[in-house]
C-alpha cells in the first residue's frame, strides 16, 4: 500500500481561549486551557481517519509532550519511524483563541528539530508513496538536510509541500531547489500569493503551477470559500461549505491530511478536495484538535448536502 510519509515537525499545541489579546504589556484572562498534539500530527490523523497508511518520519522527544506525541500518533494507527530523542522533549505551541476563532502562535523549539539523514531515512520510501515537507523545515539549519535528504529518495516517490508562511522568507536557491521536486503544492492562498502575487486562489493555483515540476498537482486553500485545483493546465474551483466557526487551528492541516489520502486511494482531484472541504468544515465547529472527522462523516456530510440541493 502507498503511504503518506510525514517529514515536519509534530508539536504539542498549548491552547489558550482568550476573550481579547491584550495590548503589549497588558493582561486578560483564560476562558479555557488545554493540550492537543498538533503540527504533522493533525495532517497525519486526519489522513489515517480517511484510510491511508501513515508514517511520522519526523523526530519526537522523551519528555511529557513527547509522550503526548506518540499517545496521539498511536491511537491514531500512524507508525513513528524514526529514534527517540532521548536528551530533549518536544516543543510546545503557544495557540491563543479569540471568539472571532482568529488565532496568534507563540512556538518554543524542542526535540522536533533534532532531525538527520538517517533518523529521515527509517521511513524507508518507496514508489508511489507521498513525502509531505513542510516550509518552516527549510528554515535555519533543518533545511540543509532535509534537502540533502530529499535527494537521496527513488525515483517515483511524490514530494508534497505545505510552503507555510515560512516559505516565502527562505532563501533563493532553497525556494527553487524545493519547488523543482515539489508533484503537489497545498496551501492556503496567502501562502500560494506571496509566491505568485495571485490575487485570488484560482489565479494563485494556476501562477504556483509555473514554478513546480511537470504534471504537478496544485491546491490554494481559502477557507469557507472552498480551494482552487489546478492539473495539467486545468483550473477548477471547488466551493466550500461555510460554517459558524468555533476554532480554525488544525483546519487547513485536516484539509490536507484528507486531500492526500483520497488521492492516495486513486480519488479523482477535484472528488478529493471536495471531500477536504467537508473535513475542513467540520473541523472549524470543533473546539481543539479533537479526532479529525472520519469517512463516514464525510459521507453523511456530503449526502446531507446533496439531499438539500
């Protein structure tokens, strides 16, 4: 079976409700507080709950959050390739909350950049199998062997890229070096504009195309308005499903998760991201990253609404 193998870092996020971000120097207080395992892991999850075979090639630590990690990946049927770091726990993402949903990211590093070749390498790719890398990887000195290890995969492997917002401060050669592997591009379309000036997510899917390899598949995210879909020369908007929103973290990571699994089970691209918008929507009326929405949700989802039409 082909697998999704995730490189990027998998973070415990500390979520924080607050009522209102205070102004510098100021103070408010909580509404709620709890820990989710989140970064990689939401995308993994959200891919295993849809069906696909899932590998976490990407460090964890031995400490409180590092357990988290493995607990959450675990329970999720997704295998951990790679050695324990055993000096170093995993770090913590600070995800403060406001009522909007709107979301502000204090993150403190850990044992999730601990990475090597090898500790890469022990997912063992092969063929057909999708490689997700991430642009906040290829900041600081992460970059230089993610891509070193890059180089080294068969022939057939697909490389997936979440740019994030990192990606657009990277620097010249890694930008190019990192878009010339890249067979799918999936982003949000802030993330697809600051490469492309695109002023809109269909315009952005078609402009990002020009810069990756030949036949690569491009997705541009824009939250309740669905994501533009972009193949081999064809643009197509797949409308979203909008929704009251309880907590946007971890919806463009479950959007993706899902994407990659449909295309990995042979889904037609515009089917799969159909299907992501629903898991997209879903996960916005959901507080926390809680269990990402199964295939059957999706199903009933997706039959509710074609029964309303």
């Amino acid at each position: 079976m082909m697998r999704l193998i995730h490189t990027a870092q998998a973070l415990v996020d500390d979520l924080v409700d607050v009522p209102y971000l205070p102004r510098r120097g100021g103070n408010t207080v909580a509404t709620s507080h709890a820990f989710y395992a989140g970064g990689a892991v939401t995308v993994l999850a959200a891919a295993a709950h849809s069906g696909a075979c899932c590998v976490h090639a990407g460090s964890v630590g031995t400490g409180p959050y590092g357990q988290l990690i493995r607990d959450a990946l675990t329970a999720a049927g997704v295998t951990i390739s790679s050695p324990p770091v055993t000096d170093m726990d995993t770090g913590v993402c600070l995800v403060f909350v406001e009522p909007t949903a709107e979301r502000t990211f204090v993150t403190i590093q850990g044992a999730e950049r601990q990475i090597s070749v090898a500790s890469l390498a022990s997912s063992q790719p092969q063929p057909g199998d999708y490689v997700a890398i991430s642009g906040y990887t290829l900041q600081g000195p992460t970059g230089p062997i993610l891509l070193a290890w890059l180089a080294t995969l068969p022939a057939g492997v697909h490389m997936v890229l979440d740019p994030g917002a990192a990606f657009a401060e990277l620097d010249e050669p890694t930008r190019a070096e990192t878009l010339t592997r890249t067979t799918i591009w999936t982003s949000n379309a802030e993330e697809a504009a600051a490469l492309t000036g695109g002023t809109d997510m269909a315009t952005a899917a078609a402009l990002v195309a020009q810069h990756l390899c030949p036949n690569a598949l491009t997705i541009v995210r824009d939250g309740p308005k669905g994501c533009a879909v972009h193949c081999q020369g064809n643009t197509t908007v797949v409308p979203g499903f909008a929704q009251t929103p309880l907590d946007t973290n971890g919806a463009g990571d479950t959007h993706t998760g899902v994407l990659l699994a449909e295309l990995l089970a042979g889904t037609d691209l515009v089917d799969a991201a159909r299907r992501a918008n629903v898991a997209g929507a879903l996960k916005v009326t959901r507080h926390g990253l809680c269990a990402p929405p199964t295939r059957q949700e999706i199903d009933l989802f997706l039959a509710d609404q074609d029964a309303g039409n």
